[in-house]
C-alpha cells in the first residue's frame, strides 16, 4: 500500500530581496488553516473563499495572520526600546490578546514596521499593498488595515471597561479609537451614569474628551463628577455647557468634590461663572445646607400630595442670594477666605434669635456689600480681619457693623472719601493704612478708649484719634 503524501509545510512569510528594506511579507496563504494549507495546489481555493466570506472566518484568519507577524513585532519592539521597555516581549500572543496595554503596544509597533515597510501586505491580486494603504483589503484576512486593528481596538476597549461594561455602552463612536485608548483608561474609572449624562450634555464636543484638545489632568478630574452635577450644569448652562472642557483641572475637581447636592448648584446658577478659583469654589461648598425633606414633605401632605421622591435641601447660597439680592454676584466672586467668613457669618447669625440685633446685622452685612464689596482688594479684606463672631472678645477683629463703621468714616472723611477707595486702596500703601486704622481701633477698644457701640464712622469724620496711618492720605 503507498504512503499518503507529506502535507506541505505551512508556508513561513519569507524576505524579499536583499537589498530590499522589507523583512516580513504576509502572504494570502497565511490567513489559512492547517487544512486548506495540507490540500493540493488549487483544492484549497473554494476552502479558503469560503472562510473569507464571513465575518467570523475573516477574524480567524485575521488571527492567524497575528500569529505569523506577532513575533517579529516583539523582536523589533526590543530593538526598539530595548529589554527594560519591552511590553509585548516577554509575553505570549494570548496573554498579550488579554492585556490591552499589550494590544495598544503591538498595534503601535505593527504601524511603525508598516510604515516603514519593513513588513509587506498582499493583496488578494498577489500585489503590495502600499504603506499608508489603509483601507485595501489584505489578502491573508479578507480585512483592510483599518478593520483589521479596529478588531483589536475594540477587544482592548472591552479589556479597559470589563470591571463597568455600563460605561462601555454610553461611549460614543470617538471612543473606537487607538489614540484614545489612554482616555478611556481614566474614563473606566468614571460612574457610567455620569459618563451618559456628560454625553448627552456635551453633545458632539464630547469626542474632545478622548483626544489632546483636552489634557489628562482635566480627565482625571471629570472622572470625580456625579451624574446629578452633570446633569444640573447641563440645566444652568444650558448649549453653554461646553464651557467647562476650559475649566482649570482643579476648579473642576474642587467643583465635583464640593458641590454635594443638586439644589447647591441650582441656587448658584450661572453665578458659578464668577468663581475664580478652586478655593473659592470649595468655599462656597462649605456653605451650610440643611436637608428639609421631613418639612418639605409635611406641606406637601397637607396639600394631598405625595412625599418628594428624592430628598430635598436648603442652602445658604439660596439664602444670601434671597438676602443681597442684586449684590450676591460682587460676593461669589470674592477670594476664598472672604467667602468662608461670609458662610461662618451667616451660620452664626441663623443662630441668634430673630429681633433687632439680628436684623441689624443682616442690615449691616448688605449694606457693606452693596457699598464697599466691588472696591475690596484680596489684600484689603485681610487688612479688614473681618471676624465672624456677633459679639467678639477683646482679640477678634471687627465685626460687620465695625467694619461698615469704619468704611462710612473713611467715605465721609474730607479729603478721603471715594479718591482713596478708588485709588489709594488698590496699592500695597494704601491696604497698609487700612490694616493701620484697623490695628489702632482694636487697640483703643481694649485700652477702653473707644467703646464698641459707638458710632465709628463718626469718630473718624469728626476727630483725629483714628488718623495715624491715615493721615497721609487726607488732602488740604
């Protein structure tokens, strides 16, 4: 009985000419099985047209050729980058096929071998497929260059998002790419439901996200945004909304970390625009809010009307904004710490009981608002030491009523008044007079030489006792 023929050997991508740059062609026959391969000459055609037709036989073949060029890449990975930057060299195709670091490194390093041509595709004509060809189809997997990497493409993003396949849905058609494989790594990290509402609001710049026209550290801290806070900013801004991909890394992460429930974003409003920093922002977070659902609910009961579904809240942005009226802007846009005393002031004054003094401060705190705020310098409110407490010790700074006191007798003064306010206080000489008048205040009151109800403004229009630091500033 003879001997059935040796199958013939799978045939190895060869090197063209020697003087040539290429040094791995991927030939047709490489998309093959072991059987087509093993079939003579011209029997194996109708096998491999076959596999060629279908989406699935494409991927298997598509595979196959990976397994023919995957070696080469490591080794010009590590010509490349040497032994200690290698990423794919150590590691076999199918551990490589489940890291998408590896995906991204070997898709990168088949592009820069393609490139340069020293890796040759056919096409199914027997014919180069030139360099930068992207979308002739390879004969080998029936797939152009752009299908075949979008495969692996896809299989990293599946790899990225595995542990929130939630997120991975809300993704946009940008996110296919291999440059933004990187983004996507940060982006995994994100609650979906915030992915989905930061979509739908930013609309057809939320592709921006996944290239450079938006750095990492903005990334990193969109990843801290809620879904309500995406969803409120969509509210406020409305199309606006796209303003924040040029919101500073660190306002947005102050932002996401202070804002803690939706009706502090809803009583800032488009105010939010007038916070400079990431201080000031955190600031205004810390602003009280008291949760008043069990309130909020009995109204309603008493209407006939169901609870409020989702719990709700008072802020005191709500409440200064109601106070200041037209001037609540000139005080969100003041520096942190003046922000910070203002929600320690009105923490304290909710806690005196309602009467005179209590409306006097409020009266007093306007009043140096809508009067005095828009000419504050941040080194001017220092100067100030504007205390927060209602009835202070010996030690504390002027409360609201001194320092409107105090701003009145400066007004008021002849040869001061507005000229040093527009002028002089804008200048390091100028807030060193000012913290001047402060410091001799607070001197006279402890050695009792000023009492603290009595009218300041006055004693500076009318007398010399406060003129020390001054005096310089009074003209003829």
């Amino acid at each position: 009985m003879a001997k059935p023929a040796a199958p013939k050997p799978a045939p190895t991508p060869v090197a063209e000419k020697k003087n040539g740059r290429t040094k791995l062609v991927l030939r047709v026959q490489d998309g093959d099985s072991d059987l087509v391969r093993m079939l003579p000459f011209g029997l194996g055609r109708p096998l491999r047209a076959l596999s060629l037709r279908s989406q699935g036989g494409r991927q298997t073949r598509l595979h196959r050729a990976v397994r023919k060029i995957y070696p080469f890449l490591q080794k010009l990975e590590e010509a490349a980058l040497g032994a200690e930057g290698t990423l794919i060299g150590a590691l076999p195709l199918e551990q490589a096929l489940k890291n998408d670091a590896a995906i991204e490194r070997t898709i990168k390093v088949f592009e820069v071998a393609w490139q340069l041509d020293l890796i040759a595709l056919i096409a199914p004509n027997g014919k180069k497929i030139s360099p930068g060809k992207r979308a002739v189809t390879a004969g080998a997997c029936g797939l152009s260059v752009v299908q075949a990497e979008q495969v692996y493409i896809d299989r990293a993003i599946r790899l990225i998002f595995s542990a929130n396949k939630e997120a991975l849905a809300r993704l946009p058609g940008e996110a296919r790419a291999l440059d933004a494989l990187p983004r996507l790594r940060i982006l995994a990290g994100m609650n979906a439901l915030a992915l989905g509402e930061l979509r739908l609001k930013l609309a057809g710049r939320f592709g921006e996200i996944l290239t450079d026209k938006v750095d990492l550290d903005w990334l990193n801290a969109l990843t801290h945004v809620k879904a309500f806070q995406a969803r409120l900013l969509g509210e406020v801004f409305g199309p606006s909304v796209t303003e924040i991909l040029d919101w500073d890394p660190r306002f947005l992460l102050a932002f996401a970390q202070a804002f803690a429930v939706p009706e502090q974003i809803r009583d800032l409003g488009l105010e939010l625009r007038l916070v400079h920093t990431p201080e000031a922002a955190r600031a205004i977070g810390a602003w009280e809010v008291r949760d008043v659902t069990d309130k909020v609910n009995e109204e309603l009961n008493k209407r006939g009307r169901p609870n409020a579904k989702d719990r709700q809240y008072e802020t005191d942005i709500a409440v200064f904004r109601t106070m200041l009226g037209a001037d609540f802007p000139t005080l969100v846009k003041q520096p942190a710490f003046t922000v910070q005393a203002f929600g320690e002031l009105l923490r304290n004054i909710r806690e005196m009981a309602p009467g005179p003094a209590r409306s006097d401060i409020i009266e007093h705190l306007k009043t140096f608002c809508n009067r005095y705020l828009d000419y504050m310098t941040p080194d001017a409110l220092a100067a100030l030491e504007i205390s927060t407490e209602i009835e202070p010790d010996e030690h504390a700074g002027p409360t609201i009523p001194e320092i409107v006191g105090i701003m009145n007798g400066i007004w008021g003064k002849p040869g001061l008044g507005r000229v040093f306010f527009e002028q002089h206080l804008q200048r390091k000489d100028g807030v060193a007079a000012l913290r001047g008048l402060v410091d001799d205040y607070r001197m006279m009151v402890k050695r009792g030489s000023i009492q603290r109800k009595q009218d300041i403004a006055t004693i500076i229009i009318s007398s010399t006792v406060l003129d020390r630091s001054i005096n310089r500033y009074i003209s003829a």
